[in-house]
C-alpha cells in the first residue's frame, strides 16, 4: 500500500532526518515508527502526505508517485492526526470533523451527518457535537481529532504521537479505542511513537530508527522482542522485553480450575457469580480483584497472580461470571512455553497478535 525506495532526505543546513529509507507498508495494517527524538520518524511519516518532501528516492501510496500527485489533493485523500488534535477553535466539534469533506465539496448535511455518525464510533455522544474544543478534555479533543481524519473515509491514516500530550490513563483508552476502531474499519496506518510498549500494543509490525534516520530493523512485534538484530534495537527494547513479549500471548490456552476452598483468602462473588474481592477469612482484611478473560494476555495474568493475596488470577467469561481461576505456577510454565517458542520461531497457540511475514532482509540495517 506505501512503498519507500531509497528515500533520502537532507534539508538546507545540511542535516539528513532520513537515510536511504526502504520499506513496505502493507494495506491494512498498522506498521509503527519508533525510536528517539531525531530519529527521523516524523519526517519519514509527513512525506507521505507531502508535508514535507524527499530529496531523493520514490514514495507510492497505492502504486502512485507522491511527487505526481497535487499536495493539497493528496492530503485531502490521507487521513492526519497530530498530538493536541489540532482542532479549530473557532468550530463546532461537528464542524471541525465536516472539514475535509466539505473541502472535498460534500454538501453541509451530508458532511455534517457523516460528522454525528463518526463522532459516536470513537465514543463520544451527539450532544459533544455542539461543543468548541476548548469545552472538551484532552482525551475528548484527540477522538475528535480522529474522527477529523476518517471523515472523508481516506485509505490510509497518519498518525504522529497522537496520544503523547494525554495522562497514562487516557492514553491507554485512546489505544483500546484506535484497536477496536481498526478491526471495524481495516485502515492502513502509520503510527508515529517514541513509547516501546504504545509501538507493541498498536502495530503490525515496528520499524525502529535510530539517530540520522536510519532504520535499523522492522519486524512483527513478536519478532522484534525475542530476536533483535542487534545491541542497539536490544537495549532500545529495554530490560523487560521478556515481558512485553508475554504481552503478545492470549491467557486462554492456560488452564484454569475451581477456586481452592479452606485458604484464608476468600473470593467473594455476587448473586450473579461475578468476582467482587478477595476477602481474609481471619480478619476485615479485604483485596481488590481484577478478572481476566481468554483474550487478556499473559503479562495481565502474570500481573494479577502477583498483586493476588491468593497467587491467582481470577478468570470470567464473555458475560463478567466466574468460569475458573489460574495459579501462578501454571502462568510461569505457560510464559517458559511462550518465550520459548518465540526464541524457535514457532507459532505460539492463543497468540495476541497475528503471526505475520518478517520483514524483508534489505528492511534491516545492522547499522
């Protein structure tokens, strides 16, 4: 879907933001550009849209030249959302998100219903349609500004640290949002991060670029924690890529067993056999439970066996009721399982993220 060709790009004081840049973006998925300020992620991901453009090399976004196409009609066709949104204040929240298709010459009501449609999909209510940006909360303001870019339903969305300005608690949300938004709408998007563990959780696949605009690897996620090409990508990962690793697997191939009776820690359930807490059968002692369904990960089981009085995570169906409990010695055999058939290269069952092709050697540079 977006092809780089040996894409150099020098600007007039001499520096280079962007060596030699090669690499496939495939239609559909989300691929991630990740690494350090001045790294060059940024400039790679606006020459898309001709924000800024190459000095060298060839960019295509569906088989078309960039450097053929008009700027503006090009942006107009590539969806675009920066961190803080980027909203017109002096628009309506309905209006704001109307904008490219009006551009695009749709009439008002068209616009504008489009406008109400979108702005419930990223979760906010048709009364926010009436707000000014400067009515709505961080959070608020940046599903906005996504429902900006998918106004026109372009192809292709950039995205450059959209969720950077916001607290680690709506960040997380934003990212839950952008996954369920992509399984319903299968856009191919080029997500711009300096955050390791936001590049895991959002990407297809990860290219990682280092200082002077040289990408140094770019592979599934997967791939990249448990082999990477070398110190640099390694050290970049961080100490706990063990556990970003972990993840990428799903809880639900783990077994799981009744909850053990006679210990001191009780689970207490409501009338609907929904986990409550775990209360200390010898005193008012009380501990809060989070229940895990099949498609949290292991790093959330791990998590949970942890801070559990008990050494267990709490399992639940589709429906929030008790279907079992796993002990944290199963977690670990399950985790060694995964780790290892990472390190193989073997398939993990229950995986969290769809096994995908590795990035072509040439992608790769050992800098």
């Amino acid at each position: 879907m977006i092809q780089f060709e040996a894409v150099h790009k020098r600007f007039p004081n001499g520096t280079t933001a962007v060596h030699d840049l090669t690499i496939d973006m495939p239609e559909g998925g989300v691929t991630v550009f990740v690494g350090s300020s001045g790294c060059g992620k940024t400039t790679s991901l606006r020459m898309i849209n001709r924000m800024v453009d190459p000095t060298s090399g060839t960019i295509r976004v569906g088989g078309r030249d960039v450097l053929e196409q008009d700027a503006a009609e090009l942006r107009r066709s590539i969806g675009y959302v920066i961190q803080q949104s980027g909203l017109f204040p002096h628009r309506t929240v309905l209006d704001n998100i109307a904008t490219v298709p009006l551009l695009l010459g749709w009439g008002r009501k068209k616009a504008r219903a489009t406008a109400g449609e979108l702005l419930e999909r990223v979760g906010l209510s048709a009364e926010m349609g009436k707000r000014y940006p400067h009515q709505l909360s961080g959070g608020q303001q940046q599903r906005v500004g996504v429902a900006r870019a998918l106004a026109a339903d372009p192809p292709v969305l950039l995205m450059d640290e959209p969720f950077g300005a916001v607290d680690p608690v709506v960040r997380a949300q934003l990212q839950d949002e952008l996954v369920r938004l992509q399984k319903e709408l299968n856009k191919t998007i080029v997500f711009v991060t300096h955050d390791i563990d936001e590049a895991v959780r959002l990407g297809d696949r990860i290219a990682v670029f280092r200082e002077g605009g040289h990408l140094v690897q770019c592979d599934t996620p997967a791939e990249l924690l448990a082999r990477p090409v070398n110190d640099f990508v390694a050290d970049f990962l961080g100490a706990e890529r063990g556990l970003k690793l972990l993840s990428l697997t799903a809880l639900a191939d783990v077994p799981q067993g009744p909850v053990p009776q006679g210990g001191r820690w009780e689970l207490v359930l409501d009338d609907a056999r929904r986990p409550l807490r775990w209360q200390d059968r010898d005193s008012e002692a009380s501990a809060p439970v989070r229940p895990l369904r099949d498609t949290d990960s292991l790093l959330s089981a791990l998590n949970e066996s942890v801070a559990s009085p008990a050494g267990l995570a709490v399992r639940v169906d589709a429906q929030g009721v008790l279907s079992g409990v796993t002990s944290r010695d199963d977690i670990h055999e399950r985790s060694g399982a995964a780790h290892a058939r990472a390190l193989t290269g073997t398939p993990t069952p229950g995986s969290a993220v769809p096994a995908q092709e590795s990035a072509d050697p040439k992608e790769r540079d050992s800098a």
